[in-house]
C-alpha cells in the first residue's frame, strides 16, 4: 500500500507541478549524483502498523516530499511551492486495483526549510482489515506402516 500511495502523491504533484513535460523531475529513489533541480523527492518515513481490533489495524504513513530549488532566492521559492504542496496533497486518488479508487485524505502537514531544501511532511493513515483466505480442501494423507502387535 506504500507503494500505491508514493505513486497517488507523485501523480498529484506532477499534476500541479509540470504544467510543461519534464519541468520538475520527481524521484522516489536515492540519488547518488545527477540530481537535476528543480526536482522533488517522495519518500515514507518509519511507517507503524498497530492491531484495532480482531483483525481490523490502524496504519501510520507519514511521508516527506522534499523540494530541490533552483533559484537564487530559495526560501521564497520553496515558500511557494509549500502553499501549493498544502492545496494539491490535501486529497489523493489512491489506485488499489484495476477497478478501485479511493480518496485519501492528508493530515498533519508540515514543511520546514533546511539548508536551502524544503522538507514537507503529510501524513496518510488509514485502517486495513487483514482478510484470512480460506485454504483448499487438502488431500486427505494416509499412513500405513508396517508395525505388528503394538
């Protein structure tokens, strides 16, 4: 589920972000070298998941977008783009399957500039319930063995 929400916050902020192909990269790997600003990175940060009840559980994801200006003014740059970071990852479309969609809500946002870099953090915390499948019917096995009298 991880995965699936990076790609609805990626889709999210290259919607609001490349209104030209190509102008902001977005990378949810590390980069060792060739970053390219302006450029954003996704990541999830210590993710929890905690047992509701019965087999319903409570997951914590809180995840930081990072923003790589690439102006000389990077506080006023990276002030803007945080406004509309609060606007565009207000509500995420989560793709689970070919068929379903849901709405995810943020909470908990946050951004604090550092050293030039702008670290916006959202949470996405949701309930899952655990669905036992039931196992086929097994074969029945038979032992015979050989023991006499015992």
């Amino acid at each position: 589920m991880i995965n699936k929400i990076i790609d609805a916050i990626c889709i999210a902020v290259d919607k609001e972000f490349n209104t030209t192909p190509g102008s902001y990269e977005i990378y949810t790997e590390s980069i060792e070298q060739g970053l390219e600003e302006p450029c954003f990175s996704v990541f999830c940060l210590n993710p929890t998941n905690e047992l509701f009840r019965n087999n319903k559980y409570f997951r914590n994801n809180k995840f930081c977008i990072q923003y790589f200006p690439s102006t000389d003014e990077p506080k006023a740059e990276c002030n803007s783009v945080l406004e509309r970071l609060y606007d565009c990852l207000e509500l995420i479309t989560v793709v689970e399957n070919e068929t379903t969609n849901s709405k995810t809500r943020g909470s908990r946002m946050n951004g604090e500039i550092v050293d030039g870099v702008l670290n916006f953090f959202v949470n996405y915390n949701m309930f899952v319930y655990k669905v036992e499948v039931p196992a086929d019917n097994m074969e029945v096995l038979g032992i015979e063995t050989d023991a006499k009298g015992w």
